[in-house]
C-alpha cells in the first residue's frame, strides 16, 4: 500500500485485489454451490435471507444485528459489475460470499451470535455509497479504497468459512471456549484499517470537488466580468425593447380590442338595419302613401287659437272623456276650415295622450287622415284603411309578433289582400291597441261607393271590444246626415264668430304687409279691412284668402276701399269676379284650356305638362309649333288663370298643378254663369271628346316620329306600370265623377301592358342638357329638352281619352278625320305608344281581334268595341256573329261551350263580360230568364251563372239593370 503508482496501475491493482479475494472465495466452492451462488443479487434478496435464518436456535435480533452490513455488500454489487467488465458474476459472489457465510455459521449458534456481534461492528464501518454517490464517479481513489474494503470483506467471509469447514466438531468447541477475535483477529482487524482509507478518500474527493467548483466560479466570474458590460448593455437594450414591444403590444391590443367592437357594432348595426328595412318593406308593402303631408300643409296655416272653442263643448267633451266607443262628426260648409280645425284636434289628441302616458293612465294610438280632393289616391276607402293599418302598426317598432303576422298575412293571399282581408286586417290591428283615437277629413270628396263603404266599415269597428273614438269631418251631405244621425254632431254653420278666424285675418294681412304685397298709406286702413273680413266671412276661410288675394291687387286706399265696400257674398260670387277678372286680362283661351285640361285629366299634372297643353292649337301639324309658344316664365299659366290654380311650393317645372278648393270644379260644371262668362262652363262629355282629339292630333304630329329613335325592346324584370293599370277615377275629383257615373271613362283597366309592347325608346339626345347648350342659339332645340313631359301623359293616357269619343257622325264635327287617326294607332300602331292587349297567340292567329277585343268589353271602351265591328263588318261577319265565336273560344272547357249559340246573354254572364250582357240585352235577350243546360240538367240565370263564378263587377251591373227595370 505503501509503493506509490500510477493511476491506472493503482486502480488495476485495487481492481485485481477484489478479483483476486472472489476467486479464492470461488475455490472454495463446489460445483453446485458456484451456479446457486453466481445468480444476480435482487432488493429482495436479503429479505429471504433472514427470513431463511430464522428458526428456533437464532432469533430474530441477532439477524437484525447484521442488516446494515448486509445492505451495504448488496449496494457495492450493484455497481461493482460496471467498473470491472472483463470478469463476470464478481458482484454476485461478493453478495454470494457473505450469503454463504451466514448460512454456515447459522449451524453454530454461540459462533453465529459473535459472528453477527461482528458483522454489526463491519456495518458500523461499511462505506454508505449515499454519502459519497456523487463523488463515486469521479475520483479514481475513493474508488480503489472502496475496491480494497469489500476485497477484505470477502477475504473475510472466506476465511471465516474455510475456518468453519476444516474445523471439527471438537475444534469448534475449543474454539468457543476461547475468544472468536484471538482466531480471528487480522480479519477483525483489516476491515477497520480499511474503512479509514475510505473515509479518508472521501474526505479527498470532497476537498477536489470543493476546489474544482471554486475554480469553475472564478472561471464564471472571470468571464461574467469579461462580457458584463456586453451583457448589461444587451440586457438594458432586451429591457428596452421588451418594454417597447409591450407598448406596442398594448396599442395593437388596444386597437384589436377597437377593431372588434367596431366589428360587433357594424354587426349590430347591420342587423338593426335589416330588421329595419324587413319591417318597412312590410310597412311599404301595406301602404306606401304618405298620410303626413296633407296634414303638415294644413297644420301650417293653423293659428293658435284654432279649435279652442271646440274643445270646451259639451259635444267634444264627452267624445273624449266616455270609456266606451263613440264617434264625433263636425260639418260646415265648404271651406269652413274644417281640414284646419281636424288638424288642431290631432294636435290637441297628441298632447293630452302624452299627458296621459306620462301619468300612467295607459297606451293611447291616435291615427288620422285627410281625403284631398287634388290626391284622387286619398280618395280611396282601400287606402284609407291600408294607411290607418300602416299608422297602427308603426308604433311598435320591435314587435316581432306583428311583423310575422304580417309575413302570414302576406303569403296567405299572395301578396295581393282584398279589401275585406285588409278590413280584417285593421280590426286585428286595433286589438294591439287599449284606446283609438281615429279623425277622418273629408270623406265628402269620396265617390259615394267608397263613402257607404266607408261608414259601414266604421260602424263594425265600433262593435269590437276596444274603446275606439272618431272624428269625422265632412260637408253635411245628404247620405251622411240619414247615416249619422246617432252620432254627436257638432255644425261649423252654427259658430259665426270663431276666434280662429280673427286670428287668421291678421296673421295672412301682417303676412302681406311683410312681403310687400299689400301697400297702404293710412295705417287704419288695416283695421277697415278686417272689420270688412269680419262682416262676410260667414265662416269660410277659403272665402278670406280670396279676398284678401283681391285687396292685394288695389293700387291705393282708394281702390281697396271700394274692393271692400263690394266685397262678394260667398264663393260662387267670387269665383265670378275672378272669372271677370280673367276676361278682362285678356287670357280667358289660356284659361279655359287650362280649366279643361285639369277637370279631364287622368291624373295629376305638372306644371310643365300644363304649359305644353294648353298652347296647342287645333290647326297645328307639327310639335315645335307649340313648343315655341310656351313662355319662359313657368308662372305665367298660373298668372292667366288668376287665382284658380295654385302649385307645390317651391314651384318648378315638375310642380303639381290643382284647383284651389274642390269647389271650382263643382262651380264650373254646374252654375249657371252669365252669358260673357259662358264660355268657362265645362261641360264633361264635350271636355273629355276635346281632349281625345288633342291627343290623336298630338300623336300624328308629323315631326313626332323624327325625334325619336327606334330600338329593340328590352325585356325588364319589372316593367313600368302603365297608367292604364290603373283606376282611372283615381285622377278625377268626386264632382267630375258623379257627372260620369256609367261612363266607360272611369271603368277600371284590367289588362297591365305587356313588355313586348313597350314604345319606343325616346332618344335622349334631344333631350339633353348638352345638346340643348349647344344649340342655344335655336328656341326649338330648348324646347325639344322638354319634350317628354306632355308626350309622355298622352302616350300612357290616350286610349283613355278616346273612351269618350262619339260613335256618331252628328256628334263630332270632322269626326272622320278623328276616327282615322284612332284607327292608325289601333290597328297600325306608332313606335311612340304602348298598347295594353297582348300580341296574337297562335291559339287566336284566325281571329286577329281577339286580344284587342277582349280588352275592350272588359273595359267597356265603346269606340274599340264599335271600331272592331267597322273593321269586321268589311269582311261580311256582323257583330253577333263574331261575338258568339269569341264567346265560343273563350267558353272552351267549360260546361257553357256548347250553349253559346242558344243562350249568349248566359255564357257572356258566366265569363264575367257585363259589356256583353247589355249587347245581348239590347238584341232582345231577356235577363231573368232560366236557362236549361241540356249537358248537366242544371237551370240557370244570368245572375246565378255570374254570382257563382264570382264577377262581382257582372253581378253589380245585372242588378242594377234589375233594379231600373225594376223601377227601384
């Protein structure tokens, strides 16, 4: 131990040391011994050891004794085979030496208690491998120390087995009866010399390791020192970056965070919007009329004081204050302000319900409507409804419930309701409602169809569970007086001295004073003028502004004072004066045809329109002749009207044009004017002839065709609706339609036009901006922009027109000439037109008529009707011939279509042709007479056969004829 080596030469020495102890030890061994004793040691192995030891002669402490020596022999066999590889099974017999040793010595009791007195001491001095298991790898010394001390364990044990072996039974007993360790004192002893080389080179190793981890931390120090200011620079510009990044981050976040609420916004927004355009396409789609404008117009002209008095009756109190349903009607004579005075009752409806909402007395809906007499539409008892329904409707602007009732609505009917499904509709709406307020202005100006309709539907919401109150306003007709006597009543005619009207004297003289129309020099002259006002109003509001438009016209005191000491007693008087007024300024043609054109017109007019009628003349061949007349001022038509007309405010081209008060064309049509004046008389059925002819002459103007250029039709998804489509009496006021009650002009027009009959397409060139800055120089070119605006109503409303043409020569002077420019555009057509009737099918290619005439009998348009016999009458085939073959065509598939030759009157009924019924009528058929139908056995009658197909028009015309007969 002493002899100094190299390192590998020491630890091939220690290495050969235990090698060497563990083939002595092998030596020992028999054959058998070798094979049990060469197995590789498992954790449990020492658990069956001493459970083998253990038997009535070695108890349980002794064994215990020896565990830790035990252990630690196990714990060195473990590692020993890694360090020496070339020489197999080496840990197993170290473990097995010490096995074998135990199990020898378990024979000899005395000996195995020292023995394990022994083993205990070696335990005590047992290298524990957790002390030093990290420095074990790496120091070659503790190693061989380690190496030398199990070589002396194993010397140990062979030893002590070989003593055991060769002694004998005597030996052994003097061997007991002297000291074990005098036997065996050099294997006691090199175990204990051994250790401390153990722990000495534990203490070795632990110093290396010490030093060599303060070498690596000077190292690490050294060389932190060498980049630190490297590092730190990096570490302060990583911090800074860092830092930098974070902000950034935090912006994009921030910004992210924005994006995604904008995108959530838009989203809610989007959706918000679509609801919104869903719901009012819904709306739209029940009406589309605008109920608020007539009502603004009004309210503007309303003054403060303006139906106080109304409201303190004991009439109005009641309305509003009863919780049952009840309706109010207020009459007075035409223009009594009673359109005014309904408006100041909404106004007043409106605050008192927001005084009741604010209070918690419950939801109020207040609805209105105001019957024009210039808007044919408001006329409508269909509109009336469907804009109430749209009114109701629109105070719940996040009712789902409502929109998908709607929706069903909708789709149960195809989008097209019926009047009585709207009616239903409106009573459904009204039970959305706790308490309806509803005012009605004008239903006077309604046909009296849609007025019985009107009052009859008012008497069945009444009747529903809802407290509903109306308000009515209308003249006091004589149907509405036998049909509202139940009803309160409150009579304009009765209050002469409404505060309202003083209050409307001075707000329209101080109005005239500020805008310079009215000058005077004696300040008094002011309060004469009202106290003139004052003495005969008679209440009419409409009968003040008249005067006051003539005061305005006085060139001095003087002559307002004799305006107002000859101040006329009521509107027909002064619509005299301002006729005279016209003659003597020298523009009654411009005016009479202005009054023609309005009062027969087939919907309203621009003012454009107007100017380009009305300077048309008879003799004229050629358009630019009465484009170049037109003046520059768009007013003067107006001016030459006097105060007849008025237009939309701000007055343009496109302004409407319309009567002052309906009741200009109710005085034109019936007073009887004085013989200088008569020329202003409109008579309807010469008006409506005239105006046929203006049209036929305006359509073969022979510079017409020039100035439009032909194209191919191109169909459309939605063709323009043609005017012809629609209720012609939409565009009439309620006088002109009562004088034409039973006139083919106010029928409807069933047939729409098809697009392959669109005209055509207008060059637009002609029409331009450009072209006409062009050619500024020429009046014609400016005129020609502004061709399409009269052109177009005449294309749209001709076939109207000539509805009324006479079909005798007596009635129509040149009727010739007009009926031939009726024929060309019939049966030749012009590019510029449409015609309603679809072209020929080839189901009808031998009857060229069929579609045309079709189309007229369904619109009762007499002249085509009487035009279609003339063009058939050249080919020898008389009226009732051809009647029956069309009737023959058209009752094809039915149980009628082998009847029509025998019973025509019948099959024209079935088929819903009232037209037809009166031409059959007036060849003798009789009307109540009971048909035999041979195919089915069935008995019929006209009136039976229409009912049943379900012609309400038919059924409407056989009982009115009944009734005349009848002389009901």
């Amino acid at each position: 131990m002493a002899q100094q080596f190299g390192p590998q030469a020491q630890r091939a020495t220690a290495q050969q040391t235990l090698i060497n102890a563990v083939d002595a030890f092998r030596n020992l061994l028999s054959p058998a011994e070798i094979v049990d004793l060469s197995q590789t040691n498992t954790p449990g192995d020492i658990l069956e050891l001493t459970k083998g030891l253990k038997d009535e002669r070695v108890s349980e402490k002794k064994i215990k004794r020896c565990e830790a020596f035990l252990q630690s022999v196990q714990q060195f066999s473990r590692i020993v085979d890694t360090m020496i590889q070339h020489s197999p099974c080496i840990s197993a017999l170290v473990w097995g030496s010490v096995k074998l040793l135990l199990l020898t010595a378990q024979k000899y009791v005395r000996f195995f208690s020292c023995l394990t007195d022994l083993l205990e001491k070696l335990g005590m001095l047992c290298p524990i491998f957790k002390e030093f298991q990290d420095l074990w790898p790496h120091y070659k010394g503790l190693q061989d120390a380690v190496f030398e001390y199990y070589a002396q364990t194993v010397n140990f044990c062979s030893k002590t087995i070989a003593f055991l072996r060769k002694t004998s039974t005597s030996m052994i007993v003097r061997t007991l009866l002297k000291p074990l360790h005098n036997e065996l004192q050099d294997v006691e002893k090199n175990p204990t010399i051994q250790q401390k080389i153990v722990e000495y080179q534990i203490i070795l190793a632990r110093e290396d390791a010490a030093r060599r981890a303060r070498q690596q931390q000077m190292l690490f120090n050294a060389n932190w020192e060498e980049l630190s200011n490297t590092a730190r620079l990096e570490v302060a510009c990583h911090g800074q970056l860092m830092q930098r990044l974070e902000s950034s981050a935090d912006r994009i976040e921030d910004r992210q965070l924005q994006q995604v609420k904008k995108v959530r916004d838009l989203e809610l927004k989007q959706n918000t919007q679509k609801k919104f355009k869903e719901r009012q396409r819904l709306l739209k789609q029940i009406s589309d009329y605008n109920h608020t404008t007539t009502f603004l117009d009004l309210h503007n002209v309303s003054h403060p004081p303006t139906g106080e008095w109304l409201y303190e009756m004991d009439q109005y109190k009641e309305w509003v204050q009863a919780h049952h349903s009840s309706l109010l009607w207020c009459h007075g004579i035409p223009g009594s302000g009673k359109s005014v005075l309904s408006t100041s009752v909404v106004k007043h409806l409106l605050d008192t319900c927001v005084e009741q909402s604010n209070s918690g007395s419950g939801k109020t809906f207040i609805g209105y409507f105001f019957c024009n007499f210039s808007d044919c539409r408001s006329l409508k008892f269909e509109e009336i409804i469907r804009s109430l329904i749209k009114q109701m409707l629109s105070v719940f602007p996040g009712s789902t419930e409502s929109e998908e009732y709607l929706v069903k609505f909708f789709d149960q009917y195809n989008n097209i309701p019926s009047i009585h499904q709207w009616q239903e509709l409106l009573i459904y709406t009204c039970s959305l409602h706790k308490r309806i307020y509803l005012i009605l202005d004008g239903i006077d100006e309604c046909h009296d169809d849609n007025q019985v309709q009107i009052l009859e539907f008012l008497n069945q919401i009444l009747s529903i569970p809802r407290c509903i109150k109306i308000y009515l306003s209308s003249r006091k007709e004589v149907y509405l007086s036998r049909n509202l006597t139940d009803a309160l009543s409150v009579s304009l005619d009765n209050i002469k001295c409404r505060p309202e009207i003083k209050g409307y004297i001075d707000a329209s003289l101080k109005k005239c004073l500020d805008n310079k129309r009215l000058r005077i020099h004696d300040p008094a002259m002011i309060e004469e003028i009202k106290e003139a006002l004052m003495g005969g109003v008679d209440g009419m509001f409409l009968w003040v502004t008249l005067q006051i438009q003539d005061i305005c016209r006085g060139f001095n005191d003087e002559e307002i004072r004799e305006t107002l000491q000859s101040l006329p007693r009521n509107l027909d008087e002064t619509y005299i004066r301002m006729l005279e007024r016209i003659v003597k300024a020298r523009n009654k043609d411009i005016a009479v045809k202005a009054f023609q054109w309005l009062t027969t017109a087939r919907r309203p007019l621009s003012l454009r329109e107007l100017m380009e009628a009305v300077v048309i003349r008879e003799d004229d061949n050629t358009q630019i002749e009465g484009l170049n007349r037109i003046p520059k001022d768009l007013d003067k038509v107006i001016e030459a009207c006097g105060n007849f007309l008025v237009t939309e405010e701000p007055v343009c081209e496109s302004s409407t044009v319309r009567f002052i008060h309906s009741t200009v064309v109710t005085f034109l049509h019936t007073y009887k004017l004085p013989t200088h004046l008569e020329l202003f008389r409109i008579d309807q059925q010469t008006a409506e002839v005239n105006m046929a002819k203006k049209c036929l002459q305006y359509l073969h103007f022979q510079d017409l065709q020039t100035q439009l250029e032909p194209t191919t039709p191109v169909s459309v998804s939605k063709p323009r609706k043609s005017i012809l489509s629609v209720p012609i009496s939409q565009w009439t006021s309620p006088e002109l339609q009562s004088n034409l009650v039973g006139s083919a002009a106010f029928r409807y027009v069933l047939t729409p036009p098809l697009e392959q009959h669109a005209p055509k397409k207008v060059n637009l060139k002609l029409f331009s901006p450009t072209s006409a800055k062009q050619e500024s120089d020429s009046d014609v070119s400016r005129h020609q922009m502004h061709k399409s605006s009269l052109f177009e109503y005449i294309s749209e409303c001709w076939l109207n027109h000539c509805e009324s043409l006479p079909t005798t020569c007596e009635t129509l002077e040149n009727k010739s000439q007009v009926w031939d420019w009726f024929r060309n555009l019939v049966f030749d057509g012009l590019d510029v037109i449409r015609l309603p009737w679809p072209t020929e099918t080839p189901s009808t290619a031998d009857d060229p008529h069929h579609e045309r005439f079709k189309w007229a009998i369904q619109n009762s348009h007499e002249p085509l009707v009487q035009l279609i016999f003339q063009e058939l009458a050249l080919v020898d085939i008389s009226s009732p011939q051809y009647v029956e073959r069309f009737l023959a065509r058209d009752s094809a598939g039915t149980k009628y279509e082998h009847h029509v030759s025998e019973m025509p009157l019948l099959v024209a009924a079935a088929l819903g042709y009232p037209y037809l019924v009166n031409f059959f009528l007036s060849k003798g058929s009789q009307l109540d007479f009971e048909f035999h139908l041979r195919t089915t056995g069935e008995k019929e009658t006209a009136l039976m056969a229409a009912s049943a197909r379900g012609h309400l028009r038919t059924v409407k015309h056989i009982l009115q004829v009944i009734c005349q007969f009848s002389n009901y």
